[in-house]
C-alpha cells in the first residue's frame, strides 16, 4: 500500500511541476522562492552556525548595520533616558524589516502571480492553504523528511526574535490583504 501512496504523490508532484514550468509565473516561483528563502536560511545559519566568517553578518545584532543604527542611535537614545529600550527595539526593528519583507513579500508574490485572477473567495481559501502549508513546512519543520524541503525549512537554531519575525510576515500580508479586498 505504501507503494501506491509513493507512486501517487510522485505523480501529483511530477504533474504540479509540470504545470509550474509549463508557466513564466511557474518557472518564476521556482526560482525566485527557493533563493529568497535560500538567502534568508543562510543570513540565519550565518548567525548562528559560521562565526568563524571574517565578514559580519549586516542583519545580526553584531552586525555593522544594527550597530549603527541600534548600538549607536538607540544607545544614545538609552543613554539620555537612561534605560535600556531603544537598543534592543531598534535592533528587533532593522530584522523585522529584513526578515519579514522578505517573507511577506513571498507570500504576496504567490498570491500576485497565481491567484490574482480567480473569484476572490476561491482565491482566498486557496491563500489560505497556501500559508497553511508554507507555515507547517517552513517554521514547523513539518516535511523535513523530504530532503529538499529540509533545505528549504527555517533553521532549527532560529532565536525567538527570528520566529516572531515570522508571525510579522503573516500579519503585514494579512494587513495587506485586508486593506485590499475589505470595500470588495
């Protein structure tokens, strides 16, 4: 029986492939997804795995843009009032803009470039299982079984700040959303 399931998810999986690069849209998201979630892996795994790279990380809290704008613009800042707020608002700030843009923006673009054109409420609950899936393969390490998914998913090491930069991303696209379809 096992067999059968692996001969048919082979089969859908063969037959969403070919539907995606029959497409520019499909081959687009083919390739454009995976670097972007590539590049955000790697800033991530920079962070937490490679502190041997002679280059810092720009995005990291010791990272040469967060010391510019946390370290020393929030550190005056925390110096005049004489707490310890604005360092660490403005460092969780500049990976907010970072990491959630660009995860949000993924979900727009699937949104933009494959359900723009159907009935709303089709596309709609369509968006919907496309975030449910993202979110179970992606923070919830849910397909790590399946070797290409592993490479894809959110590092295990990922710190609070890294998944709450996740949950933004859902919300800023749910903002969007509700801001463009709510006179519909």
């Amino acid at each position: 029986m096992e067999i059968i399931y692996g001969i048919v998810f082979i089969a859908v999986i063969y037959f969403i492939w070919k539907a995606l690069v029959s497409t520019p849209q499909g081959a687009f998201m083919l390739v454009v997804l995976p670097a972007g979630l590539l590049c955000i892996n790697f800033t991530i795994a920079w962070e937490n795995y490679w502190e041997g790279i002679p280059f810092p990380n720009p995005i990291n809290p010791g990272g040469f843009i967060n010391d510019v704008i946390a370290h020393i613009i929030g550190g005056m800042l925390d110096s005049l009032i004489g707490a310890n707020i604005f360092r660490p608002l403005f460092s969780w700030i500049l990976g907010a803009l970072f990491y959630s843009l660009i995860l949000a923006g993924f979900h727009y673009l699937f949104y933009n470039h494959f359900l723009r054109n159907l009935h709303i409420g089709t596309g709609l609950i369509i968006f919907i299982g496309w975030l449910v899936f993202f979110t179970f393969f992606y923070y919830f390490h849910g397909l790590d079984n399946i070797k290409i998914f592993s490479w894809f998913s959110m590092p295990y090491n990922s710190d609070a700040d890294i998944k709450s930069y996740y949950w933004l991303s859902l919300g800023i696209v749910g903002w969007i959303f509700y801001r463009n379809f709510r006179n519909l």
